[in-house]
C-alpha cells in the first residue's frame, strides 16, 4: 500500500502565533495538505510527541556576501550562511541588495541573484538598500522593482557611503505609500556619531569599548524621534530596525500612543550582551562585539525584553553581520587592531538567533511561545509579504516546520555551521535546540547533521506589506 502523504509528523504540539494544540501533520509536494488526529502513513514519519513544533523561522535582517569597501569582506556567503541558518531553525532569509553610489538598483539585484544562485540551501528574498536616490531610480527602478516582488527597503541616516538626508528620506517615504512598500530605518543621528568620533579619536582613546561612547542612547533616540516624524509627515508605516536602548523604545510607544504605524525589530544583541561587552579595558577582544547600535546597559536590556513582551517590537531579527576575528579581511583590517572606527561592524548570529530566544525567552517565562513565534515568523511573513505561504502552520503553506528539543546545550562556535570564527555567545549554556528543521517538506537539520544541498533554496518574489502595528496595552517602559 503506498503512502498517502510524502511526509508525516505525527503527534505534534503545534504552535502558531495564536493557539497551540496537538495535531499530526500530513505534507505533500512540499506544502501542508492536511492536520488532524490518525492521519493517513507518510512516506517519512517523525514522532514529535512532547516536543514543541513552531513554524519554521524567518530572519528578515541579515548580511550574507555583502558587497564591502576592501579589505573588509564578509566570512559567509549563501552557502554557508543559508547552511547556519536552517540548524539553527530558520528556514527563510531576506538579506540585502546593496545599491552601490553610481550604480542602480537593477545592478545590485542582479549581482546578489548571482551570488545566491545554486548556493543558498533555504528560501530567500532581497531587501533593497537605496543609498542614491537619483531621479531614473525613483521614478522608473525603485517603482518597477516593488511590483516585481522586492516589496521592501532600508533607509540608511548614518554611515558616509550610504546615509540619506531628510528630503530624500521623505521622497522615498512618499514612494512607499504610493507604492505600498516597507521602508526599513536605521536611526542614528550621523552628525553627532561624526563629531563625537573625532572628539575621541582626538584623545587618543581608540580602543573596541570607545564605539560604544561614540554612539550614545541619545544619537538613536534623536533619529528615532525624526524618522517617526518624517513618516508622520508623508502618513505612511515604516519599521525602525534593530533598536537597542530604552530611550529608542520610548519614542516608539509614544508614537504608537499618538495612533502613528511604527513598526519596530530588535535582536539578541539587545537582549544578552552591554556595552560591557566590547571591554572594560583597552582590550581588541572587544572588537568582536562591535556593532552598531552597540549594546547598551543593563537597564536597557530589561527595557527591550519588556518591549518583546508588551507588543512593542513587531520583529525579531539577527542582523548577521559575519566578520571573523582573527581574519585579515575581518576584525583585524590587514592583519592589524585598528581604531574603533574602522573595526567592520557587525555581530555573527543567524543559528543562534531562535535558539537564544526560545531559551532566554520562552524557557524563562519572559515571552510565550505563541509570542515567540510571532516575534520570529508569522509578523515577519506579514511585514514583508510572505504571508501565508510562510510564518505559519496552516493547510496550503510551505511545510517550514522546526520540532524544538528542550534540552542543556553549551554553546560554542565550534558547534555552529557558518563561517565566522566566534559567536560572541560563547560559553552560554541554553534550553533548547531544534531537533529538526524542515524546509518546504524537507528535512535539512536532524539535529546531528545538516542535510541539505547548497542550491535547494528558492527565490521568493514578495507581495506587499500586510502587517500594521499594533499598539501595546499601555505606554512607557515596564
């Protein structure tokens, strides 16, 4: 008698945004076909039976083979990045499609197509990243490009070779709600960062732990205040992406109190590591915990973990920024310590970005897991247009399914599956890992071994938004 589905897991805790109840779950062609209690035998058959089963996870912010000024370059490309991500539980990824100066964005989406073709072993889609608005990109590529399927682009208000003034952050603003798109915001405020960087340099304080004084709460929170004000101005929802202090997180809550569509991200970074971190002396180990925003204090973390809590962030992403530390295109430019402002930023994370969460998070009492899977697939799907082929576990969507394991682990890099020479998390023992990742009907982690080959993953044209903020019960940081 032949099977009747290509896959079956059978006795399933499923758990979705909204509810959690058992059910087996029957997979055909790679889609989910039918839920229900004795389903029919599988060709393959996993018992989940007291294990958690989420939707598969979504990680709608990471850097993987980015184009960088030399010497810096990026540790993982497709390959291994889209490898880390699937055993960590994550099984679609929207890095970013850089717009080179000079260049167009047609260029850059055309580049990152061949730099993810035959290599990326989970589903993908590209963000946009506009950083020269010329008039043939606003009116002729930019529109084009949304309706083809990249439904998204981030704002850049700091960094020389990518920040945009005011006029043009409102002329693109205007386009997203002309054109139904998501604009992604860094905030920072660019001038004061200049100024403040050349004020320590001028000391002669160089060291890793220097970043953090040169991007003080306040740079993010003045920024935070002018991007919700320009989106306020043109009355169009836009998303503030990875917020790290709890000033930042105030000036969301006081726009959404005003009824204004912020969305808002943050990531484990936020959540697990201060400004500590990058050194308490005159150390280069802090080097590896530079990025921007960099962490913030202790205070700033429960503020965070409130705001995943009460409904203030819609997202939560990794921001994988993959640079190794003893590497001559990473952390050391050339072989050398350099000053704070030349470390590469960024903060390797997209395996551990779901383990941490479920373990710190869900394993704690801090947020459900229905939370938990809001935070890290169903909004993401609905922010940037996967939804419901993606971010849920429903009849007709993708069979992404990840059955977690509550069990001790240590965590150490030698563990993990991408590029890059350290986690920052290192020596961290966590709660849970998946004992299986499964992408569109495919088993690609079995919880000793990745499985996959480099070019299963699928590109993933995206519709427009369909998530809206939502505004927590009450205000303020609690």
């Amino acid at each position: 008698m032949s099977a009747e589905f290509d896959l079956v897991i059978r006795n399933a805790k499923v758990t979705t945004a909204s509810d959690t109840f058992m059910s087996d779950i029957g997979v055909i062609g790679g889609r989910i076909v039918q839920m229900g209690v004795r389903l029919s035998t599988g060709a393959r058959e996993i018992d989940a039976r007291g294990r958690t089963t989420t939707p598969g996870g979504i990680d709608a912010h990471c850097h993987l083979d980015q184009p960088i000024a030399p010497p810096a370059k990026m540790s993982d490309d497709f390959e291994s990045g889209t490898r880390s991500a699937a055993c960590g539980g994550t099984t679609t990824v929207i890095p970013f499609a850089a717009q080179q100066k000079g260049g167009s964005l047609r260029a850059a989406i055309d580049d990152y197509h061949e730099r993810a073709n035959g290599r990326a072993s989970v589903d993908y889609g590209f963000h946009l990243i506009v950083t020269d608005p010329t008039p043939e990109v606003m009116a002729t590529e930019l529109p084009a490009l949304i309706a083809e399927g990249y439904s998204s682009f981030k704002i850049y208000m700091t960094y020389d070779d990518m920040k945009l003034n005011d006029g043009q952050i409102l002329r693109l603003l205007a386009l997203a709600r002309t054109h139904g798109a998501m604009a992604m915001i860094h905030a920072e405020n660019t001038e004061c960062i200049a100024w403040l960087t050349e004020s320590l340099l001028d000391f002669g304080l160089t060291a890793p732990r220097y970043h953090a004084a040169s991007r003080p709460m306040l740079v993010e929170r003045e920024a935070t205040h002018r991007a919700i004000s320009l989106a306020e101005l043109v009355d169009v929802p836009m998303l503030l992406v990875h917020v790290s202090g709890r000033e930042a997180v105030e000036q969301i809550q006081w726009a959404r109190a005003r009824g204004l569509k912020v969305l808002s991200e943050t990531c484990p970074q936020y959540l697990l590591l201060t400004a500590e971190d990058l050194g308490i002396d005159d150390s280069y180990e802090g080097a590896k915990c530079v990025c921007s925003p960099p962490p913030r204090d202790a205070a700033s973390q429960q503020a965070i973990w409130a705001a995943l809590a009460d409904g203030t962030f819609t997202v939560f992403s990794s921001d994988h920024a993959p640079f190794s530390f003893d590497d001559d295109q990473g952390k050391k430019p050339r072989g050398r310590e350099v000053a704070f402002p030349y470390i590469p930023n960024g903060i390797p994370g997209i395996e551990t970005r779901l383990p941490l969460l479920y373990s710190e998070g869900v394993l704690t009492g801090r947020i459900s897991v229905n939370r938990f899977v809001e935070l890290t697939a169903t909004n993401p799907a609905k922010t940037y247009g996967l939804h419901p082929r993606k971010g849920t576990i429903a009849i007709g969507s993708d069979a992404d399914l990840v059955i977690w394991e509550e069990r001790s682990v240590l965590l150490t890099n030698s563990m993990l599956h991408h590029a890059v020479d350290y986690t920052p998390y290192e020596g961290r023992t966590l709660g849970a890992w998946p004992a299986y990742t499964i992408a569109r009907g495919d088993v690609v982690w079995d919880g000793k071994q990745f499985l996959a080959a480099p070019g299963r993953g699928r590109f993933l044209p995206r519709g427009l938004p369909t998530m809206v903020a939502r505004r927590p019960a009450s205000g303020g940081v609690r």
